[in-house]
C-alpha cells in the first residue's frame, strides 16, 4: 500500500515505499524527541536504523523478513523447502568480514563470497523476476507470507537472543530442516565464523552461541 516498509527487520538495508512516505519518515526523524527514541530502543548511538526500529515500535512504519540475511548462518546450498533459491542480501561490515570470517580485506572477502554463493545457489531451482514490479511481488511481501525465510530469520534471532523455543518455533525449525536442493536432496544448515569476541550485549549473546553449542538447530 505504499506504507515505508524496511524489510530486513528494521534494518535499512532493503526500505521500499512511496516518495510522500520516505519525506514523511525523514520528517519525523527530524522531529522526533531523541532522549524518549534512545531510550524506547535501549541504545546510545544515534542511528538511522535506531529511528526506523522506534518507528516500528510505534507503529509508523511495517516491517518484513524478505530476505536470508545473515552470513553467519548459511543453508547450504541456499534453498528453501521447494528447492527454490532464497533471496540473499548480506551485510558485511568491517567487524564481521574481520570476526566471522578472519579476513582484513573486505573487498576480496565480498568477492569471495558472492562467487561462492553464485556456485552454490545453482543446485537450486533459479526464481526469477522480469519486471520491478513482478520482483516486488515475489520477493517484498508482507509477514506472514514466506514462512521459510521468516523461520530462518526467527531462528537466528531465537538462537542470538537465547531465548526458550516455543512450540511455534520448534515447528519453524522442522520447517527450515525440510529444506531441499533441486533435485530433492537435504540441505544443511551450518553455523559459519571463526570467533566470537563482540562487545555489550552482542557479545554476551555471542558467547553463549559458543559455549553452549547453541549454533546448532534448537
């Protein structure tokens, strides 16, 4: 409906919506009282993505989980229960190309990766898009309508977390382990990273990853 929508949670990493809405946002990022953001998000650095998650909270804008976005966790190959590729969009910062991944270059880093992952996501059934308009109907669609990226995405944030696994998302693990490659064969999930020494509550999160072997599936 044109609404601003981020749809990597409230990650701006992929935002669509209409011009009037992206002024609008821009606006009430402006206006807002910044004291009351930081404190309803639980952070001190201002951030654009800090805004977009008070919005959120507040209802002004609509989230998504479209896209498999954590390089960190990797099914392999990347395919969903029908053999289809998943949408991939990653984000490297300079922390994580140096922490999950031991390199210093980022550039060959990002390279290495994208080449990898084009070899991998051929044993996958390709999902195509001609048109903007036909990509936005396959690929920006709202909760509750690709379910197997949504367990991806509520898996690694469970997992991040620590949280208990409801009965809910013990169905959504059964779910991302019915995963297929194209010609029917079981895809695994692994868990990628070489170290795990992140700071604040990240880290602390990080940690528990590691020491109770939590990068397994629930």
């Amino acid at each position: 409906d044109g609404k601003l929508t981020t749809h990597d949670d409230f990650v701006p990493a992929m935002v669509s919506g209409t011009e009037q809405e992206f002024d609008r946002v821009i606006h009430d990022m402006f206006n807002a009282n910044l004291d009351e953001t930081m404190t309803t998000v639980g952070q001190q650095m201002v951030s654009d993505m800090y805004f977009l998650q008070y919005f959120a909270i507040k209802g002004t804008i609509a989230l998504a989980h479209n896209f498999y976005s954590s390089p960190n966790w990797m099914a392999d190959p990347p395919c969903d229960d029908n053999g289809d590729e998943l949408p991939l969009m990653f984000h490297l910062n300079t922390d994580k190309v140096r922490n999950e991944f031991g390199g210093a270059d980022k550039p060959a880093v990002m390279n290495e990766w994208f080449t990898a992952l084009n070899d991998r996501r051929n044993r996958c059934n390709p999902v195509t898009a001609a048109t903007p308009e036909e990509y936005a109907q396959k690929f920006l669609v709202p909760l509750g309508t690709n379910k197997f990226v949504e367990s991806l995405w509520m898996h690694w944030d469970c997992v991040h977390s620590g949280c208990t696994p409801t009965e809910e998302q013990q169905a959504q693990e059964e779910l991302i382990k019915s995963a297929v490659d194209k010609d029917g064969n079981p895809v695994t999930l692994v868990r990628l990273g070489r170290q795990f020494e992140f700071e604040g509550t990240l880290g602390r999160r990080e940690r528990r990853v590691r020491e109770e072997d939590l990068h397994k599936l629930w």
